[in-house]
C-alpha cells in the first residue's frame, strides 16, 4: 500500500485520532491505522472510521440531553 499524498510506503501502527465538535473536542489514542513512513499521513481502516463514528453519534445524542445555559 503506497500514501496517496506522497506515494511512501504505509505500514500498520496506531495513531490519536482528534476532533472538535459541537462543543467539545475528543481525543482517542491508540487507534489502529496505516502510517506513511515517509509523511506521516495516517489512513484509517473502514470498520475502524465505522467504529469512531459511532462513538461520535453517541456522544452528539448524551450531549443534546445536557441543559441548556440560559
């Protein structure tokens, strides 16, 4: 498997995936992904995309029950 950005040779390792949203900013380390040797770039597996979506969903619905500051 070659990057798409710089055509280096990917291997498999782990990496933090990181967002922000709606409000809150979500770190997960450790996440199983395909590296570049040669930039870095990380790639993601899609049942592994699947699984931090989901994570994301539910953390969107508990935050939408929170109170709302007046």
């Amino acid at each position: 498997m070659k990057c798409i950005h710089c055509q280096g040779k990917m291997q498999k390792g782990t990496t933090s995936y990181n967002v922000n949203r709606k409000g809150y900013h979500l770190l997960l380390d450790h996440v199983s992904a395909w590296i570049c040797d040669q930039c870095g770039e990380s790639y993601f597996e899609a049942q592994d995309i699947h699984s931090i979506q989901e994570v994301i969903r539910t953390i969107d619905q508990q935050i939408a029950k929170l109170p709302k500051a007046a």
